[in-house]
C-alpha cells in the first residue's frame, strides 16, 4: 500500500478549522509550511493502521491526550508529564531567557560547554549539529561522558578562562552532570578564583532542586527553571533546548514559531487519518505488535544527529514490559537482503538538500516490501516541528503497546548496582572484576560464556545465538571521538553481516540515559559485548566519592551485572594497555568468529 500523504500549510490551515469553512488565506500565507510525511507500507500493516486509526477515533485518543487523561495508557501518572504538549514558556521568562543569553554572548565568552546527560544534553547536540552558530553566538559544545580521555580532549580544545559552562539537570542530582561540574569549577577557581569561576556558570535545573541552591551558593551568573511537569527526553522545547539555541545565536520565539503548525496539525479536532503525530504513532505502535520494531533510521547528512535525540525517545519510553521499539541509529547502510524481516525504516529527509544516494536506497527499500516512513523538512529552521511530531507519536505509539512512556523503571536498578560497587571501590574492596574467562594478548574477557577454547570461540557463542528478531548491542565505555565511532560502525556492519541481525551502538555511560531501559525492560533478544579498557588517566571531581575513571567502570559493571540478572546475554572484552591496539586485536577476532553472512 502506498499512503503518501503531503501535509502542507493547507493542512495546517484545516487543522486549526477542521469543520471544513473557508479560511482567511493571508494568515495561512504567514504561517511556516508544514513539515511533509509520506508512507509506503506492506497492505497487512496498512490494513491494522486503520483499524488502529478507528479506533482512535470511536474512544477519542487525541482529545484524551490533549486533555492528559492518563487511561490512554496505563492510569497512572502520565497526566502529569504532559507538559511538552505546550512547547516554550511563559512571554515574559522566554524574554528574560533570550535577554539573559545575549548578554551572554557578549560577555567575552568564546564558546560555551554544555555538561548533561540524555534528554539535558541530546535536544542541544541536535541544535549545535543541524543550525550551528547563528549571528553573534557561541560555539556550543556537549560533553556527556564520565570518560577522562574524552573530558580532557574538550578541556585541550577550548580556552577555559573564554568558557561559559551550562550545567544541565532536571533533577539536579544527575552524577555525570555533577561531576563534570565539580571538574570544570575547581579547574577554573585554580585559574581565576572560585567567585570568578562561579560567574562562568548557569544553570538550568527544575525549581527546588540541589543544583538550583548550588548555583546560588556558588555565585552562578544564572539560573534557567525547568518545567516540572516536562520529562527530560520531551524538554527539548523547554529551557533545555532554547537556551542552547539562544546561546548558539539563534532566536527561541522564532524557532517555536516555527513548530506550531506541527502543533496545530496534531490538535484534538484534525481527522484522524490527516494527524501526522497520530498516524505516525499508529504506524510504529502497529509494525512493533507485528514484529517490525527494529525502528531503523536512515537520516540526510544535516540530520544524522537527529537520529541520537530519536533513539532515546523511543527507547526510554517504549521499552518496558517486555515491550517496545527498538530504534537502530547510525548502522551502516546495506542492500535490501542484508536485512530481516523485524525492520521498519524511517527517512529522516530535506527537500531542500535532497541526498539522491540515500533516496536511491530508501526506493530500494520499500520495492523489497519493506514499510517504509519519510518525514520531510522543508528548511532547518522547522526543526522543531520534528521535535512535536515525534514527541507526539511517541506517546500514541505508547498508547498501542499500553505502556506508560514517561516513566523508566528498570533505568534505577543498574544505578543501585552501580552505587553498590562505588561503595566497594571507596571501601578499598576495589571492583568486582572476578577471574576472566580467559585472556588472549591484552583482551580479558568476563562472562557467561564458558567452556571456550579461544576468544574467537567465545565470541562466536556470544553472537551465534542471535535468533530470528533479536539484535546485537556494541556498548564502548571509551572516549566518543570520529575514529572510535568509525571502529563501532564497521563492527556494527560486520555484526549485521554474519547475523542478519539488528544491531544497535552506543558509548558508556551515554546510552545508559539513552537505551538503558530498552535494554532491560524492552523485548527480549538481545545480546550485549561491554567493552572497557585501561583509564589513561584518573581525574578528581571534588566532592565526589570517586573519580572519572572508577565511576566509568562502576557504571559498565553495574549496567552488565543487572543485565544479566534479567537472563540478557552479555560479554565485557576489556583492554589492556594502548587502547587502539586493543580494539584493533578485537576487530580481528570479530571477524575470525562471525561467519561470512547468515545461515539462513
């Protein structure tokens, strides 16, 4: 089935007017166009669509929704974060937000660093990767990662005494946020003195929290309140998001501006067949139920980072119960037989900077019989309509898995284990590595995996068992640069090749805040190779029990240790010595293990 539907601002003018009476045109003519979407779907799934879509009309889902009424999904608390279903803030505070920034930009500041994880940190890296620096911003850079290589690279790459630092945390007690925090302000008390240091901060952090008192302490130059009723991963269009696009030099009342027509489109009264957050929703729900819920995202250039701000809104809020979507960002491209029949794409287009390679390839897709999904942005500036559709279909895809998206149950159980560790290393009992399986050169390997011969053996085991529909997981608790990237592409590539699996990547602890609950509470299947290695260096964080390095590796061992409790394969290879080397030895005995391609 073909089901091209090209919402555009006529679209949008009936959606704001859906009983159908003519429209003044000079409005609709100011209003942004509204972002495209078109479908390709094999007639089974089309046919559960509509179903789907019925009813969601007879049991008025949207207008449930908008109402935040939380039987949609499971009647609990998901009424209560349903703040993002009105993007921004108040005029007066998006004012004072933009005022405050400016001034920012203009203080002699060079670049500015923003320190958080997930849904703090990710909103931003898409803004940084798909606007860049606007008139008289700054250079914006994100750094989520408790990796000593990879903090020190940003420390090299910037003038600390030119750096304005943006501590990022709903809660405000978000670890990696903290430490970094700690690090970078001792790091410029040492040069400045800690009043001055303080005023090279702010803050963005809900009303109440630990860090909004810190930054009062410690002198900030600002504090941005958060909306409590927002979750992190749908802040983007909150203070987590517009400041980062203020700073970069960009105006945030344009920029939401430019979503509304996408808010407009969704809105209770639209039919239910012309809503793109629903039918969206209702496309990803249905090919999850079928077996499709490889969510595979196949994104222009200018969008790729895009695809990282997707990844954890569909991981952290479908994957539980046993349930979920399973989203594939950043896997090398392949030919139609390369994949499995539990994959559904996703296009993430630019009409305006159309990439005719990756269109090639999606036609080659859907001609396959694969369901196939575009969303298509005019210009770059309507990012945020992106934002709410996605946000939008999220929650109704939740809806048909009936889960509850803003919650993440299972995230708090590797966190325990992880405390449970720090505690041992701060006792001096030192990690609970245990005896290796078996070392080969500088690869130890620990596991489940006994009775092998040789790591190529183990390695086989691990990955042999990957049944119809499950996936491959590569989690690096190394620093996220270019060439390190490059190596877990090509092992992704090698992986899908051998196994005909999904497979999904992702650097330590980042994807904790990302995946970390789709691994452990999402759809069974999964199998998951750690990687750790040999800290280059040990970094202090005052008032923190531990350093970079050893909460790194707390983290890799508590997130491995509750996946296996929970009967999830898992094998932790870690390096010893030079770190290329390492991975380099580990490239080699992929490929001797994994067989050409599949046995099919």
């Amino acid at each position: 089935m073909h089901g091209h539907l090209q919402f555009n601002s006529y679209s949008a003018a009936r959606a704001r007017n859906p009983v159908g009476k003519s429209v003044a045109a000079r409005p609709a003519r100011r209003d942004p166009p509204l972002n495209g979407f078109s479908f390709d779907v094999p007639p089974p799934l089309a046919r559960r669509v509509r179903l789907r879509l019925a009813q969601a009309e007879s049991e008025a889902w949207m207008a449930r929704l908008w109402e935040r009424d939380a039987t949609l999904w499971t009647g609990s608390d998901e009424g209560q974060w349903l703040g993002w279903l009105r993007p921004g803030t108040a005029p007066r505070e998006l004012g004072h937000l933009t005022a405050v920034c400016r001034r920012l930009c203009v203080a002699g500041f060079s670049d500015a660093v923003l320190l958080g994880m997930g849904g703090a940190s990710l909103g931003a890296d898409v803004l940084v990767h798909t606007l860049g620096v606007g008139g008289g911003g700054l250079r914006l850079h994100v750094l989520d990662s408790t990796d000593a290589a990879q903090v020190l690279a940003l420390q090299s790459a910037v003038d600390l005494t030119r750096c304005l630092f943006i501590v990022a945390s709903k809660s405000g007690s978000t670890l990696e946020s903290c430490m970094l925090a700690s690090y970078f302000h001792e790091q410029l008390a040492r040069k400045l003195g800690r009043q001055e240091a303080g005023r090279r901060f702010v803050a963005i952090t809900d009303p109440g929290s630990a860090m909004h008192a810190r930054a009062r302490e410690e002198g900030y130059a600002a504090v941005f309140d958060g909306e409590p009723s927002v979750g992190g991963r749908n802040s983007v269009l909150s203070p987590f998001g517009l400041v980062a696009l203020a700073l970069l030099g960009h105006d945030p009342a344009a920029f939401l501006r430019g979503a509304r027509p996408m808010l407009r489109a969704c809105a209770a009264g639209t039919p239910e067949r012309a809503n793109p957050g629903l039918l969206l929703g209702a496309l990803l729900g249905e090919a999850a139920i079928g077996g499709r819920d490889k969510l595979t995202i196949l994104a222009n250039p200018e969008l790729e980072s895009l695809g990282c701000w997707l990844e954890q809104l569909l991981a952290e809020s479908t994957g539980k119960d046993g349930r979920g979507i399973v989203p594939v960002d950043h896997e090398p491209v392949g030919c139609p037989s390369d994949y499995g029949r539990d994959r559904l794409f996703v296009h993430l287009a630019k009409s305006d900077a159309p990439c005719a390679e990756l269109d090639a390839h999606v036609r080659s897709l859907a001609a396959a019989g694969f369901p196939v999904l575009r969303c298509d942005l005019p210009s770059a500036r309507l990012l945020g309509q992106e934002f709410f559709r996605w946000e939008m279909a999220t929650a109704v895809a939740a809806a048909v898995l009936r889960v509850n998206p803003f919650d993440q149950p299972d995230v708090e159980a590797s966190k325990v284990r992880t405390r449970a560790l720090a505690s041992r290393h701060q006792a001096g009992i030192g990690a609970a590595d245990g005896k290796p399986l078996l070392v080969e050169g500088a690869l130890a390997f620990h596991g489940e995996f006994e009775g092998a011969a040789s790591a190529a053996q183990l390695l086989a085991s691990c990955f042999g068992g990957l049944g119809a529909g499950g996936y491959a997981a590569l989690l690096a608790y190394v620093a996220r640069d270019a060439g390190h990237e490059t190596w877990l592409a090509s092992m992704r590539g090698r992986l899908r090749q051998a196994t005909g699996a999904a497979t999904m990547g992702g650097f330590g602890p980042r994807y904790l805040h990302s995946c970390g609950q789709l691994h452990k509470g999402g759809p069974a299947g999964g199998r998951f190779l750690f990687i750790t290695a040999d800290a280059p260096a040990e970094l202090e964080a005052p008032g923190q029990a531990l350093g970079f390095s050893a909460t790194q590796r707390a983290q890799a061992l508590g997130d491995m240790e509750e996946l296996a409790a929970r009967g999830r394969p898992c094998l932790r290879v870690h390096i010893s010595g030079p770190l290329e080397a390492g991975l380099a030895q580990l490239a080699g005995l992929l490929e001797r293990a994994l067989p050409p391609e599949p046995v099919r």
